[in-house]
C-alpha cells in the first residue's frame, strides 16, 4: 500500500530539516575558523585538534558502536520500548567507562595534560547521551528537538569560546573548556529525557541484547574512529603540532560534505536497512549511485578553489595544508559508498563480515599514513587516507553474499571515485595559477549545481521509502 501525502509529511520534514541544520552548523564553524586559526596560532591549534582525535576514539570505545548506524537495528527490535533500550545503551557506556579508565587514562596523561583528561572523559560521556537521545528522535522522526539542540550546540560552542579568548589568554584550553560545557549541558538534558519514563540504566535484558548486538560490531566502530583519525595523529607525530593545525584547517575544507552524508544519514540507513531486508536491492544501488556522483561532482568545487579558502580561513603559515585537501575530499564519497554493503551485511546478521574488512582498512591507513607523511608531508597523510579509503569500500564490497550484490555496483561506483580521484588529485598543479583555476570554478559551477539540484529528490525519495 502507497503511503499517504500525510504520512510523509514528518520523515520529509526532518531529512529537510537535518540538511539545513548540518549545514548552519558546518557554516559556523567554518566561519568562526579564521578566528580560532589567528588567535592560537597553528601550534595551539594543533594541539586542539589533537584533542579532538583523542575525543573521537574515546567516544566511538564508550558509545559501544551505538553511535553509528546498528542503533537503529536496535530500536526496530525493540520498537515501542525506545526509552528503556536508550537509558540502558547509557548504563552499557557507564560499565565501559569504569572498565577503561584504569587503561585509558595512564595513556592520555602521557599526550595530554590531566585536566584535559578529565574534561575529556565528562565530554564524551555526555556525547554519548547526546546521541542516544538523537538517535531515538530520528528514528521517531521528531526533528525539532535534535535539531534545535544540534544548533545550540554548533552556535553556542565556537561563539561562547570566542569570548573566553577575548578574555582570557588560556590558549586552546577555552576552546575545549567552553565546548565541554556545552555538551556537558545538552548530555545532561538528554540523559533526563532518557531516563524520564522511569528506565533504568542496567536493565538486564537491554544490556545483553545490547551486547550481543555490538560486541562482535566493536571491531568496526573503533576501525571507523581510527580512520577519521589515524591520519592526524600520524602528522602530529611525525611533523608536529604545528603542521597538524595546517592539516586540521585541510581536514575541515576537506569534509565539509561530511555534512550531506550526515544529514542523509537519518533517512537513508534505516530505508537501506529496511529495503536490503526485503530484498529491494536495485532501488538502493541507484541511490546510492546518485548520492556518490553528486558527493564526486562538488567535491572538485573546494579542490579547485583551496588555496583562496584557505587564506580566507587561516594565516599564511597554515597554507601547506592545502595540498591535503584534495585527497581528504574524496575519502567522504567513498565512506558513503560503503554503507550500503555495511548496511546489507548488517541486516543479514553477517557481523564478522562488517568488522573484519573494516579492521583491515584502518590497520592499513595506521601503517600507511606515517609512511607517506615523512616522505611526502601533509600531502602524503592525506593521501594515506584516501587509499585505505578506497580499500575499506572495496572489502566491503567483496564480502557481500552473491544475493546480496546487486545492492551495489562496486566497479561502476569504483572507476567513478577512480577517475575524480586522478582528476583531483592533479588539479594541485594549477594552484599558482588562480586565473585559470578561476575559469575551471566558473565552467564547471553549472554541473555541480545540477548535481546539486538531485539532493531534494534523493532526500524526498529516501524519506518517503522509510516510511513505506
């Protein structure tokens, strides 16, 4: 039976919704950069940045995997008990918390200060409540509260920092203390939300489907952090923390289409989900396929322009990292790419099938990237990204059963990246030449904005299939 005009209403809303507040968010942060790049200088923001990679891991070993897409296999099978699933994912992350920390901190001391130990453990608990609660919002398609409160958090965070540092000559420490108390204030909301309906935090039959969901998951959700990050950590070590600020800056021209992929996320992977377990395969394959041509088209636009956006964003001793941010633009099309065959594999039951190649991507960019960086600098890091990138969408890929391959057409979507990828990664030739590299933005603007134009209709059909 079709859905009605009235039933789609909420799920087309919300994707909407989730793409205009992704990109708000991504807009202020790149628009307060300039700011933060001149006041702390690339060495201070080096070390934020490295920071902010310790912050991801941590957060991808707390959230137990809950983070990413397998929470919403968890509220599908306990539909109607979304509260009491939620609050005890929490407890789940409160009995990892007590089991790391013996291991964890003794680490971190040794990388970062302990103040900035405890305020990254407080942080990331409270991120974790922060997306449990979102998760329960996309999946009940209420979007005003998560994306009210996700623009609180990504206006809020820089502003506020802003005037500590105005006030305060504290260096990068306000930029984290300022961001730490706001997610501190929104984890402490969600957490009452959560816990609100009288759940506990260790429900028993909660903690062991929890675990039997995301143990043998673990592997892949501490891969995924490992990748985002193994590259920064790799410059950081290998050239310092002032290179690691210039990468820092290339990192966030780079993924800034993170954001459509995120936004998409909402509606996307509960449809895949739901249509790979019904078999539909052909009608993800062609949105998948469209969604990674639009992500390939406009990637080219900041390759293009990167020498001028980093000299809006940042000082002149930041501008080395422009030559990462071709590479970096093309690792987020290929993450998109797999989650399909992720998603597939998820439906299926196949866990081992998800972390294994998964674990093997991101072991490859750990002992890749260092390689490249000390030969081939900031460059080389970014480059090691874009390869294990590569192979983490091609292993997926592989590992599909044969019924289940017709979700994707691995080669098609493969020579796609391949080609933008050679495309790309040459335009870095041209960046002493801004007149020419103009004229190629002003040619190729038309085609990206077609591109661009399909995102509606991805969003809209993505939307209205979740609730079919």
């Amino acid at each position: 039976m079709q859905p009605s005009k009235a039933s789609l209403r909420r799920p087309v809303a919300a994707s909407v919704s989730y793409t205009v507040t992704a990109a708000v968010g991504k807009a202020a942060a790149l628009l307060t950069l300039p700011f933060f790049t001149a006041r702390l200088g690339a060495a201070a923001y080096g070390r934020y940045a490295l920071y902010l990679c310790y912050e991801g891991i941590l957060f991808s070993v707390l959230s137990v995997g809950l983070g990413g897409a397998a929470i919403y296999r968890a509220l599908q099978q306990y539909r109607g008990e979304e509260n009491r699933l939620l609050a005890s994912a929490f407890g789940l992350s409160l009995l990892v918390l007590l089991l790391c920390l013996p291991i964890a901190l003794p680490l971190l001391i040794k990388r970062l200060a302990p103040d900035l130990c405890a305020v990254l453990f407080l942080q990331v608990l409270a991120n974790v409540s922060f997306t449990l609660y979102g998760a329960k919002c996309r999946y009940t398609y209420r979007y005003q509260p998560i994306c009210l409160l996700n623009l609180c958090a990504e206006l809020l965070s820089p502003l506020l920092s802003m005037l500590v540092l105005l006030s305060l000559p504290i260096g990068e420490r306000a930029r984290i203390y300022v961001g730490a108390a706001v997610s501190v204030a929104l984890g402490v909301f969600s957490l009452f939300a959560l816990l609100k309906h009288r759940t506990r935090l260790f429900d028993k039959e909660m903690l062991r489907f929890l675990l039997s969901l995301q143990l043998p998951l673990l592997p892949h959700y501490l891969s995924l952090s490992l990748m985002a990050e193994a590259a920064r950590l790799s410059v950081e070590r290998v050239l310092g923390s002032e290179a690691l600020g210039a990468y820092a800056v290339a990192h966030s021209v780079g993924l800034c289409l993170s954001l459509v992929t995120a936004s998409l996320g909402g509606a996307f992977q509960p449809w895949v989900l739901r249509k790979s377990a019904a078999g539909e395969h052909a009608r993800v394959s062609d949105a998948t396929e469209r969604i990674t041509l639009l992500l390939l088209t406009v990637s080219l636009l900041p390759i293009l322009a990167a020498p001028e956006i980093f000299s809006v964003l940042a000082p002149r001793d930041y501008l080395g990292g422009a030559a990462a941010v071709p590479a970096l633009c093309f690792t987020v099309p290929l993450s998109f790419l797999a989650t399909a065959p992720i998603l597939a594999k998820l439906g299926a039951g196949r866990r081992a099938a998800i972390s294994l190649p998964s674990l093997f991507a991101a072991l490859s960019q750990l002992a890749i990237c260092p390689y490249l960086a000390a030969r081939l600098g900031l460059f080389g890091a970014a480059l090691g990204a874009l390869i294990s990138y590569f192979l983490f969408f091609l292993l997926h890929a592989a590992t599909l059963k044969k019924e289940q391959k017709r979700i994707i057409n691995a080669n098609k979507c493969f020579l796609f990246c391949l080609l933008f990828a050679a495309v790309g990664l040459a335009v870095p030739v041209l960046y002493p030449h801004p007149a020419l590299r103009l004229l190629l933005f002003i040619l190729y603007l038309p085609a990206a904005l077609l591109e661009l134009l399909s995102l509606k209709s991805i969003l809209l059909e993505s939307a209205s299939k979740a609730r079919a």
